[in-house]
C-alpha cells in the first residue's frame, strides 16, 4: 500500500497558488474586456447575465467530467481557468450594476474578489492575500477532481458543481456590494 505524502501535496498547491496568484490572475483579468461585460448586464440584466456565465463554467465542468480519467487530466486545467474566468466576469458585472462603472482596476479587483471569497483582505492587496485567494481556488476545484473520474456522473457533478459555485459567487458579491451601499447610505 502506498503512503499519501500529505506534505508534499501541500507544497505543490502552495507552489501552485503562487505561480496562479503572481502570473495568472493578472493575465486572465487584463484579457477580460470589461465594457462587453457592461454591455451584457446592459442588454441582459444582471441575473440573465451572471445565469450565462454560471452556465458557461457547467460547460467545462461537463466536459472535464464527462470521459473520466482521460478528459480529467486534460480537462480541469481548461475548466479551472474557465471556472475563474467567469467568477471574475460575475464579479465585474456585479460591480458595474451597482456602481455603474466598469472600467475597474486590478488591486481594486482583487480586492472585491478576496472579500466575495471570505478571504481577509485588508488595507492592501498583498502577496500573501493573493495566494490565500488562489490556494482556497484550488482547494474548491481539487475537492472536486476525484468524483469527476467516473464518467457522465462526473459530468453531471462537474457541471453541477461549477454552476453552483458561480451561482454562490454572484450572491457573496451581491451581498458585499448591498452591505457596502448600505453602510454609506447610513454614513450620509
């Protein structure tokens, strides 16, 4: 029988969500176009909007799941970049809903999304929050991996899974962003 090392997993996610939180978040936000975001919520609304994206991440969790181990190795890397993707298109467009802008920066973003993941963000976006947001990523999506290795119900967990999640995002941030119109309606 061989032994889990347990502590090598925790390095490689360690080492993982640091090259994520450093290099890869940057790349997929700047490739975002935030006014086709403003332009979606306008034509759509903002739940018909984030109902898209939740059903764009279903897709690749569907696909990742659906031929078992061979589709999951080649799958979850595609999925877990569209599983981000589309968090952080929710995410904008919550904001632009609720602010009105949408040209948002990234430190500014970063932040929302650290607060929409529960993670303590702070006065500043630092290096240590980043990889705290990209670790708990990975963890959400690693949780998932093994039930995705049998096929069509891996689909169905894969697809199902990853709606959820954005459907759950989108409610954190609308909440956080409630709460902060609130609190400044109070203010004045």
């Amino acid at each position: 029988m061989k032994t889990i090392k347990f502590k090598k997993i925790s390095t490689d996610i360690k080492s993982q969500a640091q090259k994520l939180a450093h290099q890869g978040f940057r790349q997929i936000f700047d490739r975002i176009d935030q006014l086709n975001i403003k332009k979606g919520v306008d034509r759509l609304g903002l739940d018909k909007f984030i109902e898209q994206c939740a059903y764009l991440a279903a897709g690749s969790g569907i696909i990742s799941g659906s031929g078992g181990a061979l589709t999951v190795l080649v799958g979850i890397p595609f999925d877990f970049l569209n599983l981000i993707t589309q968090q952080f298109r929710v995410t904008l467009a919550v904001t632009y809903y609720t602010k009105g802008n949408y040209d948002i920066g990234y430190e500014e973003f970063m932040s929302l999304v650290a607060t929409s993941l529960k993670v303590e963000a702070g006065v500043a976006l630092t290096k240590t929050m980043m990889e705290a947001i990209a670790e708990k990523m990975l963890m959400v999506l690693g949780t998932r991996t093994a039930e995705r290795l049998v096929p069509v119900i891996g689909a169905a967990i894969g697809g199902a899974a990853n709606y959820i999640f954005i459907k759950r995002m989108a409610a954190s941030v609308k909440k956080m962003h409630l709460t902060v119109q609130s609190a400044t309606i109070a203010v004045s």
